[in-house]
C-alpha cells in the first residue's frame, strides 16, 4: 500500500513538473521543488480522498455520457490542488493561432476556465502516461 502511494506521489510529482514546462505560459509555480512536492502531496490526499466523492456525486452524469464526463472531476481535483496550495497558478492565456495549408486554426482566448480544461487534459495525459510507462 505504501509502495503504491510513494508511486502515486512519484507520478504527480513528474506530471506537475513536466505539464509546468510543457505549458509554461499556462502553469506557474513559486517556490520551486518544495512547491512541486507539496502540489504532488496534495494531489495524491485530493485523488485519495475527494475524488471518489466526487466521482460519486458525479455518477448519474457519467452513466448517461458512458464516462466522457470523467474530466469534470478531473478538473475539480486540479482546482482543489491550485486552490490548496498558493504556489501552484493556472493563467488564462491565447492561442496565438495556427495557419497551414490545409488546417486554418484562428486565434482563442482562453478564459480561466478555457486554461483549467486545457492543463486539465495535459496534466491527465502525462500522469497516464507515466502510469502506463511505468506499471509492473
């Protein structure tokens, strides 16, 4: 049980950094590896504790979308994380736009909300691949 959580920190911690420089004008964090590992703790009591309540309250909605709906809370959980812990930012931002030749993308903005969905879904991808990567 206590390899199984020391890996669950492990993977947070590496996801936090990793999404943090993937999506730097996205996620900030001050303080620097004390931050991390606290976001990572966090993280880890907030999946362990809150989150099946939340998955619980959430059933009915994930029944009917057959699990699509599996982001909300996700995206709950990173909020408690930001919200727990004041070195961890999430920034609106823009997207600057993408033009080639056959794929015109225009800019966005990205509102708070926009950026909490967005290093939601980077933050997720990494931590499952990280997990996949590195399961017995």
């Amino acid at each position: 049980m206590l390899r199984l959580l020391l890996r669950s920190i492990a993977i947070n911690l590496a996801s936090i950094y990793i999404a943090a420089q993937v999506l730097s004008s996205i996620i900030s964090y001050v303080g620097g590896t004390q931050t991390l590992l606290l976001a990572a703790l966090t993280l880890a009591a907030v999946n362990l504790f809150v989150r099946p309540v939340i998955n619980l309250l959430l059933l009915p909605i994930h029944l009917v979308t057959l699990g699509l709906f599996r982001w909300v809370s996700n995206l709950v959980t990173l909020y408690l994380v930001t919200w727990l812990v004041p070195g961890i930012q999430i920034h609106a931002f823009t997207f600057p736009g993408l033009n080639l030749r056959y794929l015109i993308i225009p800019p966005l903005h990205f509102s708070a909300f926009g950026a909490f969905m967005v290093a939601t879904l980077i933050l997720t991808l990494i931590f499952h691949f990280l997990y996949w990567l590195l399961q017995d």
